[in-house]
C-alpha cells in the first residue's frame, strides 16, 4: 500500500480533473434523494433520472408512496434493476418515516441506516449531499479506484477503505472527493476499460502498469 501523502498526491490530481464534480441523481429535497439513491443500486444514475422524472410529480411524500398497492408501485419502477425488492423497500421506509421521523428524513448516521434498503454507502450520500455533512460514501467505483491506485488492499472491505480514505482525505475535503472519485471512475478509470494510455496517474499507478506490461507481452 502507498504512504497517506502519495495517496492524497493522487486524489488532488484526481481532483484538477474532476474540479465540478457533484451528485448527478436529480432530487428535489432530502426525501427524493433518498428514493433516488435507493433506486440507484446496481444501476446507473441515468437510468434512475428518467424514472424519477415521472416518479417525482407522482409520489411526493412517504404517505403517497404507501397510498398505492406494492404492484402499481412495482409497476411504475419496473424499468429499473431489483425493482421488485426496491419497491417493498421504498414502501417499509415510508412506515419508518411516518412512525418514527414525522415523515421527515433523519439527519444521523445511525437513524438513517435504521430504515429499510439504507446502508452505509446511502446513509453517507444521504447525509453528504442533503444535509452537508462531512462524509466519504465508498460505492463501487470509489472502492475500484481505490484499490486499483493502491490507496488500498484488494483485500479490504468496503468500511476499510472508507476508513482509509477518511485518513488520506482532510476532513473538509470528503464531501467533494467522494464526487470527484466517483466521476473519475464512472468517466476515466472505468471497470472494463479503464482510459490508461491517457492517464495523468500511469507513472505511479500499479494498475496502470500492470495492464501495460501484459499487453506490451502479447503484442
Ligand atoms: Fe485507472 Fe489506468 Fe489511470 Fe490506473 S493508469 S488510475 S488503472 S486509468
């Protein structure tokens, strides 16, 4: 693994690349983020944004969520991943509001991770983007990059690497980092075909390399 001053080397040059980067899941207020980021899991941020530009006008407060049966609400998500457990989800978070929050979205960690299909990863995008709190989500692309530039093990959990981010990154700085990483994985180091012979990170990148030297010997 690198030393925490290398990793941040990395992470600002990240950052000059992707100085504009913000949330690219449309919402209104804290309760559509939360439906969104919901929505978003194990597909994209486009797909959740033509959905929810219908959804929105539709459903606008947890009771409008429940006031329609489980199978017209699968219905208007169906073109999304999962949609099927998303829906019962989006519906138990909804009681969870109403029961115990007012209807209103929880401002801590721990209230938030206590509704239904909310983890750590929502629970930080969550309270990063609606509320401003300082907070490093690690989704996938985070933890690919990750991994990849050797800030962290291949070997280490998600909540470690978020750890481990946390201790490179200045506190004041996680907000916008976690967008920056994100960007840079969704547009720069993707999964399948990650954009190395133009990358400003190749020189220290093990990743990078890696994939040089293996197509420089089958070549
Ligand atoms: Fe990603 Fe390749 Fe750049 Fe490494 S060199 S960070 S693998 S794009």
């Amino acid at each position: 693994m690198i030393s925490n001053k290398k990793a941040l080397e990395m992470v600002d040059v990240i950052a000059e690349m992707f100085p504009n980067a913000e949330c690219e899941l449309k919402h209104d207020n804290p309760f559509e983020l939360t439906i969104a980021v919901l929505l978003s899991a194990q597909t994209t941020d486009i797909s959740v944004n033509k959905l929810t530009d219908k959804l929105f006008q539709k459903y606008k407060t947890p009771e409008d969520y429940l006031n329609v049966n489980i199978s017209e609400l699968e219905n208007d998500i169906r073109t999304i991943g999962l949609y099927r457990n998303k829906a019962k989800n989006i519906q138990k978070l909804c009681k969870s509001l109403l029961d115990k929050f007012n209807g209103e979205v929880p401002q801590t960690h721990r209230e938030l991770e206590s509704l239904a299909g909310v983890g750590r990863k929502t629970a930080n995008v969550v309270m990063s983007v609606a509320f401003g709190e300082p907070s490093l989500a690690v989704d996938t692309h985070v933890e690919r990059i990750s991994k990849r530039l050797g800030i962290c093990r291949w070997k280490d959990n998600v909540r470690q690497v978020e750890d481990k981010l946390c201790k490179v990154v200045p506190r004041e700085r996680w907000n916008k980092t976690h967008h920056q990483l994100i960007f840079f994985g969704r547009y720069h180091c993707l999964a399948r075909s990650p954009k190395c012979d133009v990358c400003p990170l190749f020189e220290v990148c093990r990743e990078g390399q890696k994939r040089y030297k293996a197509n420089v010997k089958e070549a």
